[in-house]
C-alpha cells in the first residue's frame, strides 16, 4: 500500500534552488492563472507560500484541463523543480527562484466565483468580510495574523509552562455572576425557571483553585459579556488568566513584564518604549495624562493651574476652582496659526466628547500670551501660566475649568486628538507601563451608592483597612492594570483570601451576610479552610494581538468574531428558535415588534478585562 499523501509531497512554500531535479506534488489553491506565450502560469497557494507552476501545451493530457482553472478552485498538481529562467525570478517569493513544470494535475474542487478579491489586499466591507469570513481568512494579511496569534498563545503557554503553572480549564455553564445584568443567560432544561450563566470571567473558579492548593494557575480563557460594542470589544473574547498563590504585587507584575517583554522582542519588529515599565499610581495617571489608560510615548501633559486660576479675573476659572474643581491645561506646538473658528469648532468640539461646556485658550507670542481670555490676566499671571505649561513662543495652551472628572476627561481626549493630529507617538514602539493603587470604592451618582471600582475582590491596602466604615472612597485597593499606547491591556489585583473582610468589603457596597452567603457562597466557604494569600491579573489576548499587528480593531485578529453590532453574518446569529425548542425549555416570549435584522438594539448594555 502507498502510505504516501496523495495530494502533495511539498507545501507550496518548501520549494527552493537547491530542489531543483527533484519531482514534487503541491496542492492548494489558484491564486493567479496567466497565460505567456502558449504557456499556462498557475500561482498556487497554501498556508505556507505560493509556488509558481507552469503548464507545456505539450503535454495535451493537462494542459486543457489547465486552461479551465479559475481563482480558488483546489487543485494537486505533480511536477519537475526547474530553476526560473534568468530575469524571470521574483525576489519577493522565498519560491521565487524556481517553478515547477507540471506533469499531472488534479481537480479536486471547482469554486464559484469569490464575492470579493482574495489574491489582491483591496478595501472590502467588513459585512461582506464577515458573511464569507472562511473565505477572508485566505487573504494573507489574515492568515498570517492568525499564524501570529498561535505563535503568540505558545509563547505564553511553554512560557507559564518553564515557571510551574497548571493549566486548568473552568467551567463555561456556571451562575450568574455580580454583574448580571451583563451576562448571557443559558436556560436550564432539567430545572424549568432556573438558568446557567456564560462567565464573564473565570474569577471565582481561579480563586477556589488556590483554595485547592494548585498555586500556580493559567487558562487561555474564553469570556462572554452582553456589552454595546466598539473596536475593542466583543460579546466573547479571549484572555489569559492567571492566579498565584502566597505572592505579592511586585511578583505578579514583574512575571507578566518578563513574560511581554518575550512576546514582544521575541515575535515583532516592535520595540517597547521604557524598560522596566514605568509604574504610575492611579492619581499620578490622571493628574499627569487625563487618563488611567495613559498613552506615554509622548508629552503634552496636564499641568494643574488652579492657583493662578483662582486670583484671575477670568470667572469662568476662578468660579471653578471656588466650586471645588480644577483648572488645568496643556501646551501644544507645531499647530501653526489657527484661526478662532477652527478652535471653537473643531478642537473644542473634541473636548467636549469628555464633558467640557467650552475650551478656554491663548497662545504664546514674544510678548505674552494672546487671545480672547488674555485680558483676564495680568503679565504677571501670564508669565506663570506660561512657566506652568511649559509653552515656547508659537505654543497653544489649552485650558478646561470644571469638576476632576470633566476636567481629566476632555484633556485626556484632546491630548490623544493632537497626537494622532500631530504624529506625536512612533506606531512602531509600545509605550508600556503600569498603572497602581486604584481606589477600591467609586460613587455611582445615578445610583446615589458606593461600587467597585474594578471588581469586589480586592485587597485592600492593609494601612487602609480601617477606612472601609468610615471614609470607604479614599481606600486604595492593591489592583494594577497594564497598559499599552492608550490601551488597557490587563487587569488584575491581590484578591481578599479572608472572609471576615470580604465580608466587610460586600458591606460598604450594600451586600449583606445573608446575600452574601447566597451568591458567594461557595467561595466564602472556601476561605474558611485555609485559603492562601493570592493574586492574579488577565491579559486580554485580543488586544495584545490587535496592537501588535497594528490593526484598528480586535474583529482583524480573530478567526470568527460579530460585527459591531453583535450580529455573526455568516451563521446568521443569534436568530429564532422553534417552539418546539422553547416548549422544552419551558420558555414562553412575549413577542414585540421587530427592527430591521442586524440592527443594534439601543438598550444593549459595555466589556472590560478581567
């Protein structure tokens, strides 16, 4: 029996000079088809390169059968290896130095037409892109971010391997976690009423693992989360997950620098910015970039004007900062002259996204500062608002007066407005860096309440312990997030391991004992065995992938993902059921009218990292 593949002996990268007399057998697809001269030229294409085949009018058998090719049909051809005649090689092919003379070929499958072009990387609708997604998935650009992406989860694997974690899959069917709202709901048959939920994370099962004694723990994850979508969102993503037992923050962070320091140097052109990555604590963040999603590769920080604002004459900025708000500012050059209309257009139009009612500003000349709030402020003052910003003669400075909030927000956003306007920041660096000591607690003024700012597992800092009753928004909780170019990359904290003051944390957010013991029960059982000091973080794999092939959206890294508006056009999903189904799930609907299909609906609720 031949035990020999029948479709090929090479893939269609292999092939080079020094194979040239031996007999080789390819299979793929036609990626081009020309005719020269009498002769047939087939570009044949698998996942490992393109090889030129050229068919002889010679050999009758073939060759008419080689004239019916057509782009993307499978096809086996057989051959001899022959060196390319000189002037006729490609250099931009490793098989660009040789071809092989066909002597048999094999129609395996015909194609229809593609409803877009595979062999040329031209703008298509992503709809269109998605609907025939296995077809996307051949163009280059594709198939090799996803090579990428397989390449980067076995650096992560082998990686967390050499270090003794354990990778452990969770389950997928599980209860509803504290966001419900959020979750996706799985009815349960066998329990009419009652219905399972799809993690958006694996937080509690990761945490019982160091309950259970496996101390090193790591799962390249699947979560779901029924979130409104945007470029760096979708219902289900991917992340790697990982809890440590007995560690401390500085392990948790210097393993995932190493373990991205490896990815990055490793697998991409790229270079990262500042080695160590810088850490900043949360108020550091904000005060400096507007943000805790910093974007450091380049400057135009926030400068903090409030005491010269305060004895101006200009209301506006007195009056805010009398209010118990802020004035601050940012100085940018290389704008030229800008006329008023394009400022109070356009630059304060970005300023507003982030909830500013205006956008004050002057610009620096030799002489002082000038503009429409220049009167408001003595030479004296001007100099200082100057030295404060840091601003060079032909500088803008650009101030917004409001609450903190307001004030970091619509800077932060203009900031990013005028590096991309500007070409601030090198694509080609990661500018990454930690961001710490986040407050545990936020106030949720729609709701009048206390939250998580981040998730209620948290540590808190031990000096703070004693504030959770009494000042519970001014505890720091030991959580840290990873960030790269503006893009929040991980998350992750030293989680409670003790019940008495996870018990005190569900308290100030309005849980109590008994509620407690109903939702976290399992896991507050946990702790009363032993459970070891632990933490952990969650890198979001999608992101990191996205920002390493530079593309605009995590939809361009992963093999199947929704359109924006949550839809999967090529299994039309979700869609409707049959009764049947919903009579055996014990489920009754109460039917509303329906908007077009692939609609965004407006209540949809939003996604983050672990």
């Amino acid at each position: 029996m031949d035990r020999r593949n029948p479709y090929r002996t090479h893939n269609a990268g292999d092939l080079r000079k020094e194979n040239v007399g031996e007999t080789a057998r390819l299979a793929g697809w036609v990626h081009r088809r020309r005719d020269h001269g009498g002769l047939i030229f087939i570009d044949l294409r698998d996942r490992w390169g393109i090889t030129q085949v050229t068919f002889d009018p010679e050999r009758e058998d073939i060759f008419s059968t080689a004239e019916k090719l057509r782009p993307e049909w499978s096809i086996s051809v057989e051959g001899e290896v022959t060196a390319r005649p000189p002037g006729n090689e490609n250099p931009d092919l490793p098989t660009g130095h040789i071809e092989v003379r066909a002597t048999d070929l094999r129609v395996l499958n015909t194609s229809e037409t593609p409803p877009f072009e595979i062999e040329r990387d031209r703008p298509v609708d992503e709809t269109l892109r998605l609907k025939y997604r296995y077809l996307d998935l051949r163009r280059e650009k594709m198939r090799d971010t996803i090579l990428f992406r397989h390449r980067v989860v076995k650096h992560i694997r082998d990686f967390l391997d050499a270090r003794e974690f354990v990778e452990i899959e969770t389950p997928l069917l599980t209860a509803s976690t504290p966001e419900g709202a959020r979750d996706y709901l799985v009815p349960a048959r066998l329990y009419p009423g009652q219905f399972y939920a799809l993690p958006q994370s694996p937080q509690q099962f990761k945490q019982l693992l160091m309950v259970a004694g496996f101390e090193r723990y790591f799962q390249i994850a699947r979560a779901l989360r029924d979130e409104d979508q945007r470029g760096d969102r979708q219902p289900e993503h991917t992340q790697l997950d990982m809890e440590l037992s007995y560690t401390t923050q500085d392990e948790v962070l210097g393993l995932v620098e190493e373990l991205f320091t490896g990815i990055v140097e490793g697998l991409t052109d790229k270079t990262i910015g500042q080695k160590p990555f810088p850490r900043l604590t949360y108020a550091e963040a904000m005060d400096r970039f507007g943000s805790d999603k910093p974007d450091i590769r380049f400057g135009l920080e926030l400068r903090d004007v409030s005491e010269i604002a305060a004895t101006s004459g200009f209301k506006v900025f007195s009056g805010a900062v009398e209010s118990g708000g802020s004035v601050r500012g940012i100085a940018v050059g290389g704008l030229g002259d800008l006329s008023r209309g394009k400022i109070e257009g356009e630059i304060t139009d970005v300023a507003k996204t982030g909830g500013a009612r205006g956008l004050a500003f002057m610009k620096a000349e030799a002489d002082g500062l000038t503009g429409p709030i220049a009167k408001f402020f003595s030479d004296e003052e001007q100099a200082s608002l100057r030295e404060a910003l840091g601003a060079r003669q032909g500088d803008y400075l650009f101030f917004v007066a409001d609450k903190d909030p307001v004030v970091f927000e619509s800077l932060g956003r203009l900031r990013l407005h005028f590096r991309d306007r500007l070409g601030l920041a090198d694509d080609d660096v990661l500018g990454l860096c930690w961001v710490t000591d986040f407050p545990l607690f936020e106030w949720n003024e729609d709701e009048g309440r206390v939250e998580p700012m981040h998730h209620m597992f948290t540590m808190p800092r031990e000096e703070d312990l004693g504030l959770l009753e009494t000042e519970p928004l001014k505890v720091i909780g030991q959580l840290y997030d990873l960030v790269a170019n503006g893009t929040e990359l991980a998350s992750g904290s030293i989680r409670i391991h003790r019940p008495d003051i996870q018990q005190r944390v569900f308290d100030v957010i309005g849980i109590d004992s008994e509620e407690a013991e109903r939702r976290f029960g399992a896991m507050l059982t946990a702790f009363r065995y032993g459970a070891p000091p632990h933490g952990g973080i969650a890198p979001g794999i999608d992101r990191l992938i996205m920002l390493l092939r530079d593309q605009p959206n995590i939809r361009e890294v992963m093999a199947f993902p929704k359109t924006q508006a949550a839809r999967d056009e090529m299994m039309d999903a979700p869609g409707p059921v049959s009764e049947d189904q919903l009579k055996e799930l014990h489920i009754a609907l109460r039917r509303r009218p329906e908007g077009p299909k692939g609609s965004d609906p407006a209540s949809r609720p939003s996604e983050g990292n672990n």
